[in-house]
C-alpha cells in the first residue's frame, strides 16, 4: 500500500480508538527501532555499572546479560500485542487506560514519568565525568552538575527542531554505539584478553565465601538497568506510519540487537580485567578506564570516550522524547495540571514543544538539587531502574486482567495461544526482577540507604495516591477507558511490509 494510503489508514485506526492526531508520521521502521536502542543504550549501562556488577560476581556476571535479555523479551512480546491495537502516543499510560481503567492508568503513568525523569538525571549526571575527562577537566561536582544541565538543555533545543531530526539523532546514535560495540569488543578480545574463557564458568576462584547464587543475583543489577528502553518505540506511535505492524518490530530488534551489543562489549571487558581480585575487592574502582588504558592507551581510551559521550546523548534524547510524549498523552487526557498547554503540539514542527521543555526543566531541577542533597539525591536516582519495572508490571498485570475478561488482542501482531503463557511468563520474571533490585544487600548501612529503593518507590507510589485521592484526576476528559474486552478482536487488513 502507498505511503498516503498508509497515513490515512493509520488515522482511521486512530480516530476508531477515540483520536485525532497531528503528528508528522515520518519515523521510519529503523528510526523508530534506533529510538528505542539509543533510550536502552546497552554500551551506556555496562560502562557505567561494570566495576559495581564485576564486583559483586567477577567473571560469570557476563551471563546476567543474557538471561535479563530473554527476560525483558517475554515483556517485549506482551507491549507488542498492545501497541498493535492500540498505537496511541504515549505508551505505557493509554496502554494501561486501555487495558484496565483509568486510575491504574493515571499511576501507572505517574510512576513511570518519574522514573524517566530521574532516568534523565541520572544519565546527564553519569555523562559529565566521561565528558569532564574527554576535555581535561577536574570533574568536580560543581563541574559535574553544570555539565549535566548543559547537556539536558542541549537534547531539549534538539528536541524541539522535530520528529525528523529526532529520527535522524537516534540512527547516528545508534550506529555510532553498535560500531563502538563491536569494535572495542573484538579489540579487547583479540588483542588484550586477560583471563581464561573457563572464567565465565567458574567462580569457585574467586573471593566469595558460601553460595554464588547471592553474589551472581547482585551482580545481575547491572544488566537490568540495560534492557528497557523497547517501550519507546511505543510512545512516538503517532509519528510511526504504520505503527500496528511497525512498532512490534522494532520493539523486538530493540532487544535482539541491544542484547548482541551488551554481551559482546560486556564479554570483551570481563576477559580483558588484569587483576580480578584488586576489581572484586574495589582497589580498582575504575577498572573500565584501567583496561582501556592497558589495552589501548591514552588516545585510545579519548575514542572510546568520545563514542560513549554520544552515546550518552543519544540515550538523553531519547529518553526525554518519551516523557514528552507521556506528558502529552496525560494532558490530551486532561489528567495533569496545565493540560490546556501540554496537549498542544506546536505549528510547522508538529512536536509538544511545552512539553518538552517541562521534560527538560524537572531533570535538570533533580540534577541541580544533587549539590546539596547528595545522599538524598542518590536515593531517588535508585528509583530509576526499578521505577520502570514497575510500570512495566503494571502494563503487564493489565494485560492479565484484560484476558480474563476476555480481550483477545486484535492488533496485526498476536501472540495467539502463545499470548497467556508469555504473559504469565513476563509477570514472574517482572516481579522477580523488582524483588531482585529492591532487596536490601549492605546490613551495615543505615536503614534509609539500604532500604533506600523500596522507601523511595514507596513515597513516589504514595504521593501519586493521595494526589489522585484529592484531586481526582482520573475523573477529567472524556477518552475510553478499561474497553479493551469490549473492541472487536479482528485483524484489520494488511497495509503492507
């Protein structure tokens, strides 16, 4: 089918699910997957968390990557069914609005806004040493601070140009990262490679007394922090011609290759470690640096560096043209305050310019706060990963809901017999993944700081309660809500691949 024939088939789906959209639909199938890889940057959360995960399992912590991967793909499996019916901007909230009903919906989009929004904090601040370093800078956190605001105020104004330019951001950063992947990966291997290939395999060498299970559940951290980020693909819905058949696609690519780039940058890492002992015991508390150096020297580690840096950028954009877009989806809805601006996509560029803005504002805000709220700060940006989880869960859990009721998923893309067992499946990997990231490991620190997940998601989680209790802001607007039982479960006809 032709392109315009395409568009017009999209917005007849749209209107059917109670939608108007003035969106440029320009996001290619490749663009939008590149989108979702750059917000999971898979070269950003293991060069970020690899002294901690090495740590707390050497070696063998290599094979968490794989095993989250397969983990989050049973997810991946579930939102693809969704979105195929219902490709609606926003994501996670319309999904579960759709799913379930509108309060769930309303937390389940307050929980994971926040969680982006810390994302996007936590990100910007984890650049600015990278970037302090490239360009000789002391790093201090004063430094650090102003760095990571410059860096959100540069992805907002990117951002603000247009879907086009968006789509073109993430195919560089998503090139840029994959060649860096593949290629430090395979230098590391052929070229610096440390330890025996048994070490991925035994960890009866190293410094751990009793079970291996604990340390290896610990380590497992680093890679769940890697692989979300396919839930993106979904937010820009309305700027995907084609999204029904497009998005589930892209989704699934999203983990395939961000596995594949994980696990070899990952796995070139683990066997280039000199000293396994002096990581697991934090004397090297920067082992990434120190095998980079060793293996490449000091122009070598600038590359790497530079390659990361857009990584880390590309991640950025990402991430905050998903809150935008969540932010959009709530305010069309009239379930925020200052809907009336948020809902509005500006003239030309057809973007939630005003929303966009306030995606930049709160993270550069948490940011700022860090300065004098270090400990505080480092807390909430805890929150990050298993924010998300959580309302992945929720998405997950509504879906469960609707089949008992009797959805049968009428989008291009069904898991047919296939659809209760994945989701069952993706349900137990969920919860065991958000007891995993909660679970308190340091006895010695104060009860704050180790029970510091589970308090912060509990206040975020509650503060959304009394907010919906008071103001009641799942009441507002008039889109449906809790209907998926009720829609037809036919496929609508092929439009082409």
């Amino acid at each position: 089918m032709s392109h315009h024939k395409t568009i017009r088939s999209d917005a007849d789906q749209l209107r059917s699910l109670g939608y108007e959209s003035h969106f440029e639909r320009s996001m290619s199938l490749w663009e939008n997957f590149a989108l979702g890889f750059t917000y999971l940057s898979p070269v950003v959360g293991v060069y970020t968390i690899f002294a901690t995960t090495f740590a707390a399992g050497g070696p063998p912590m290599w094979w968490t990557y794989l095993l989250v991967a397969l983990g989050q793909l049973l997810v991946c499996m579930v939102f693809g069914e969704v979105v195929s019916q219902f490709p609606i901007s926003g994501g996670i909230y319309p999904w579960a609005r759709r799913l379930f009903g509108k309060r769930w919906a309303w937390m389940a989009g307050w929980i994971y806004g926040w969680a982006l929004f810390v994302t996007l904090a936590a990100i910007a601040t984890g650049a600015a040493p990278f970037l302090a370093q490239l360009f000789g800078l002391e790093g201090t956190p004063i430094q650090t601070t102003e760095i990571a605001v410059a860096l959100i105020a540069l992805t907002t104004l990117l951002n603000l140009v247009g879907t086009r330019l968006l789509a073109r951001l993430a195919m560089f950063g998503f090139i840029c990262e994959l060649v860096g992947a593949i290629a430090v990966g395979s230098y590391l291997l052929i070229f610096a490679r440390h330890q025996p290939w048994s070490a991925l395999i035994d960890p009866s060498s190293l410094p751990i007394h009793g079970s291996y299970v604990p340390a290896f559940l610990a380590s497992s951290l680093g890679a769940m922090f890697c692989y979300y980020g396919f839930e993106a693909c979904g937010d820009v819905a309305e700027e995907t011609p084609d999204a029904g058949r497009t998005i589930p696609k892209s989704m699934r690519l999203t983990i395939y290759v961000g596995a594949i780039a994980a696990l070899w940058v990952c796995l070139g890492l683990v066997l280039a470690v000199p000293d396994v002992r002096a990581v697991m015991s934090g004397q090297d508390k920067e082992p990434v640096v120190t095998i980079l150096k060793t293996a490449m020297g000091d122009l070598g580690v600038r590359v790497v560096i530079a390659i990361v840096t857009v990584s880390f950028v590309s991640a950025l954009i990402s991430l905050q043209a998903a809150a935008s877009r969540l932010l959009f989806a709530y305010a069309r809805d009239q379930m925020i305050i200052g809907s009336e601006h948020l809902r509005h996509l500006s003239p030309g560029r057809h973007i939630p310019a005003k929303a966009l803005i306030v995606a930049g504002i709160i993270p550069a805000a948490i940011a700022i706060s860090a300065l004098w709220l270090q400990n505080a700060i480092a807390t909430i940006i805890s929150f990050a990963s298993v924010g998300i989880y959580i309302a992945f869960q929720m998405i997950v859990i509504a879906a469960l809901v609707a089949r008992a009721r009797g959805w049968r998923p009428g989008g291009v893309f069904t898991l047919g017999v296939w659809g209760w067992p994945t989701n069952v499946a993706a349900l137990a990997y969920g919860l065991a993944a958000i007891i995993n990231m909660s679970w308190p490991r340091t006895p010695e620190a104060p009860w704050f700081s180790n029970y510091g997940v589970v308090v912060t998601s509990l206040g975020i989680i509650g503060l959304g309660l009394i907010y919906m209790i008071l103001a009641r802001p799942y009441d507002h607007g008039r889109a449906p809500a809790g209907d998926a039982h009720h829609l037809s479960a036919a496929v609508p006809p092929p439009i082409g691949d």
